[in-house]
C-alpha cells in the first residue's frame, strides 16, 4: 500500500479479554454504530500542505437527509486505526453557518465527478444515486492521528482536512494503488458522473479554507471562564 | 429475564476459556448462560440478538426522533435537517448489504462516562464511548453523546496503558489524563453488563491514560459542529474536576444504577502505583488547553481551490 502502515505498539489482546469483549457487545446498546451503513473512500490533504495526502475510508451514518457523520480509518481491515471524523451536510445547512464557520469546510464536488471519491464493492448505477447527493455537500473533516508520516500513535493536535478540488493534485502513485486494490478506473467513473452537479448556488467562496491555507496550534488556556471565582488546586 | 433453563444440571463439554473463571454455555441459538468456574453457579443469561434482528430493530429505530426522556443541562434539539426520505433508506440498505463494516465491526464495548472541557472544567458531559480494543496496550474510541440510533458524533478518544504513555515526550503527556478516579468512583461504566463481567477488563483500564478531542460541542447549543476541535479532561477527586452531582442523577436514574454502589463494589480495583504528573496538567498547573486555527501558506501542488 502506498501509505504507511506502522504497526501500533503493544502486546496482542490475550484470548480471555477478546472474548469477554465478544460478549458484551452481543447485550449492549450499539445504536449509534448499528446506524452506520455504508463504506466510502476518498482521500485528504493537510490544509497546510497539500502535498501530504491520506486514503480514508469513511464509515457513515444519517443524522437526517442532510447531515451525516463519518468515522475515518486508515484502511478497511479489522486492525484499521481510527484516524478521524468527518461531518457531510447539505448545501443549505452548510450556508446557515456562521461566516467564520464555512472556510473550515470543503466542498466535494471535484471528489465526486473525478471518480476519486467511491464506495466499494456498490454496483455503479446504485452508488450514482447517492454520489449524486454527496456531489453537491460540504464536509468538515479532523484528523487526530498522522499515519502519513508513520506516526505508530496519535500524536499532536487534530488537523483540520481539506479535499481535493481540481485535477492534478492527487498524487499518482496513491490514485494507481487504490485503484489496482479496488479494481475500479477513476476515469471511467468520471465519464459516467459526468451528468452530476455541485452545489446549487455553485461553491460558496468562504468554502475551501477560502482558497488559502491554514493550521492548528495548541495554546494553553484558562481552565475555568474568565468571570469565575478563582480557587484554590488541592 | 424468563428462560428455560434446565436448573442444577450442567450438560459435558463446555466451552472454556482458561484463564477466566466464567464460562459462556450456549443454551440455544438465542441465549447465552455465564457460568462460574469453581462453584459451578448459574451467575446470568445472556440474550443474544441475531444480525437479522438487529437489521429489523434498525428499520424500526429510524423514526422521528423522541425528546430524551432523560433531560440534561445543556440538551439541544437534533441538528437541522429534513428527515430521511424512503429513497435514501432503500439505498442505504441495499449498499449496506453489499459492503463489509470489518473496523466498525470490531467495536466491542459501550462505556458510558463524564469528561470536562479543558479550557472551561465548569463544562462537564456524559459521554458514550463505542471501544475497539487493537492490542493490550491501545484502544480507540468513537464518542457520542447519547446511545440512541440519533446519537452526534461529538469526537474520538484513544486509551494507551502506562508503558505506552511514560514512552511518550512531555509535551505530548500534557494532552491526556488518568483513568484511575473516574473508574475506582464508579463513573465509568459498562451499562447493561454486570458488574463481575466487566471487572477484569476496568482493573486493566485503572491503570491507562486517554486523550480526548471534541468536534462538536452540543453541551453549549450548537446544532452544528462548529470550530476547532476541544481538548477534554477526566474528572478527579478535586474540585474543579469533580462532576456535578445533578449529571450523575440524570445517568444513574437513565440506566437504573447506583454509581454510589459501584464505588464501594470497586474498591477491590488496584490504584496504579503512580500516575504520572504530566496528565491532568490542570491539576499542577491550573491550566488548560485550546486549539486555535490560524491561516498559513499552503504548500500546493496546483493552484487552490
């Protein structure tokens, strides 16, 4: 695979807790994962450097017709590492949001109609009536974990994630690798997703970082709101 | 639970796994009974779901979302949105059947806890953590703020043990915190699971560190999620970081337990011999963490957008 898979560090579970874990899960109350339901891979880049790309695999769910929140693993096996989380809303959530709000979010039309962005294993014309949707939604995508530069933990701070827009910037070698595993021709898919739109109004300006780049920085903070009584730490 | 089960009467051969105590006994397709080891007692029943009931119960649950019977400080109403339409059911199913969920798939416990904001400790929340355990040293959690099907994504933890995280640099210790309170004063809990079962797995939890990151902050209303994402704190024994008693109230009487109970029965749990300083760096410190976005120069391969 052309990104790193480092290896998480530790010993193996042993037998007597994976199958205490088996059973518990069989009793409890998974409804918020039981609602997860679909499989879709795309990639993203750091939104400081574009040259810095990640295959994600997406586990989705519904809020509703408009919004959905996605779980982002590094690949699709059992021992895949939760990577981050992406939240997808429609064109007319995403223009309630605040001003200051709408450049941390990507549009993803660009994913869509070059093929790039597809769900495994779904015949075509099925997967075309969803990716019809998703052409025309913004996503708000965090990674917590750096597996592209072999990262074995998650260290650091989220970084916000922006998607592709335009056709050059996905690198070769990770598009040739997904396509081999998968057996799919973005190209071809592209030809057939041709008939899709992006977004009614079209991509909102704020979108995209508003075209510019930006980073995340850790600062230390109060741990209390500024008009409390101060106290005293024990 | 009503079953039928042939009392005083062991049938030969059980599944065993040696090193536990218990015993899982299949007594049909549909119920499973945990049996002690040494004394041979009945200890409870299991009721397994099969996978067609569970994809039954889904395309029941997918209603108009109810209130919360349980309200809390801080409930907001589900995030903007029409409903699903039937279309977008039918193609949800259908992909579904076609693809395979394996990492979702590995997630095996539901934990239900409290955690704090580490710029503002006043803010506190009950959090839903969906487990997959990768190895005996690391987990990694989805977290949700509720476990109904209607559930928001509000962020993700990962749960090292001590050997991990004294292999860590100082300055990235400074973004987890300890378990050893939160499980030993009955805050964490495996609901629906008894608590002999869960025992084992909390005694190997006392002793790890999480770092947890919130992307959606439904605690202060907001129907999106909005901003960077917060770094978030576990409570202590001290005051800024013991949780309000009114959000244990509202857990407790939602699962029908006693976190009080879960204390005392706790106490046989061993406190790690040491936790290590630099998590809960509020404790020593009196301050939190925050992450700002910032523009910068994009290193691009094209023009962008």
């Amino acid at each position: 695979m052309a990104t790193t898979h480092a290896q998480v560090p530790g010993e193996p579970t042993p037998t007597s807790m994976a199958f205490l874990e088996t059973a518990t899960a069989a009793v409890q109350n998974f409804s918020p994962i039981k609602s997860i339901h679909q499989h879709l891979c795309a990639f993203h880049f750091y939104s400081n450097d574009m040259t810095r790309q990640v295959e994600a695999h997406h586990f989705c769910a519904h809020q509703n017709e408009e919004m959905r929140q996605c779980l982002i693993y590094d690949s699709e096996a059992a021992d895949a590492k939760l990577i981050g989380l992406e939240y997808l809303i429609s064109e007319a959530l995403f223009l309630k949001l605040p001003d200051s709000e709408k450049p941390l979010w990507h549009s993803h039309e660009y994913e869509v109609k070059s093929g790039v962005l597809f769900m495994p294993r779904v015949p075509g014309p099925i997967e075309r009536q969803d990716l019809d949707k998703l052409c025309k939604t913004y996503g708000k995508t965090i990674h917590f974990w750096q597996v592209d530069r072999g990262d074995d933990l998650p260290l650091g701070i989220p970084q916000i994630m922006l998607a592709l827009t335009r056709d050059g910037q996905l690198r070769p070698e990770l598009a040739r690798d997904v396509e081999r595993r998968y057996g799919v021709s973005f190209e071809e898919e592209r030809e057939k997703r041709a008939y899709m739109a992006g977004p009614n109004l079209g991509i909102h300006p704020l979108a995209n970082g508003e075209g510019k780049g930006f980073k995340t920085e850790l600062k230390e903070a109060g741990c209390m709101p500024v008009d409390s009584v101060p106290r005293v730490f024990v | 639970m009503q079953h039928a089960v042939p009392r005083g009467r062991l049938p030969k051969h059980p599944r065993t796994f040696p090193s536990t105590y218990l015993v899982l006994l299949p007594l049909n397709s549909s119920y499973l009974a945990v049996i002690t080891r040494d004394t041979r007692r009945l200890d409870c029943i299991f009721e397994i779901r099969s996978k067609t009931q569970r994809r039954f119960e889904m395309a029941s649950s997918d209603k108009t979302p109810t209130p919360n019977p349980a309200s809390r400080p801080g409930d907001q109403p589900t995030p903007p949105g029409k409903p699903m339409t039937m279309g977008q059911h039918i193609l949800d199913k259908g992909a579904e059947m076609m693809q395979s969920l394996k990492p979702v798939n590995q997630m095996s416990q539901h934990v239900c806890t409290f955690a704090l904001y580490s710029h503002d400790m006043t803010r506190q929340i009950e959090t839903h953590h969906y487990v997959t355990r990768l190895n005996q040293d690391f987990l990694q959690c989805a977290v949700y703020d509720s476990d109904d099907s209607h559930g928001r994504l509000i962020g993700v933890e990962y749960i090292v043990s001590d050997k991990i995280f004294e292999s860590l640099p100082p300055d990235e210790q400074k973004l987890w915190h300890s378990h050893a309170y939160e499980i030993k004063a009955g805050l964490w809990v495996n609901p629906r699971i008894p608590e002999m079962i869960g025992q084992p797995e909390l005694q190997n939890l006392a002793k790890t560190y999480g770092k947890f990151w919130c992307t959606w902050q439904v605690d202060r209303g907001d129907r999106l999620p909005l901003g960077a994402p917060a770094l978030m704190m576990s409570p202590q024994p001290v005051n800024l970081g013991m949780v309000k008693p009114e959000l244990l109230e509202t857990r407790d009487a939602k699962y029908n337990i006693s976190t009080d109970a879960l204390k005392t029965s706790r106490v046989e749990i061993a406190e790690p011999e040491w936790i290590n300083p630099q998590a809960d760096y509020w404790k020593l410190h009196g301050k939190g963490f925050a992450v700002d976005v910032k523009q910068t120069e994009m290193k691009k391969i094209t023009p962008f957008p």
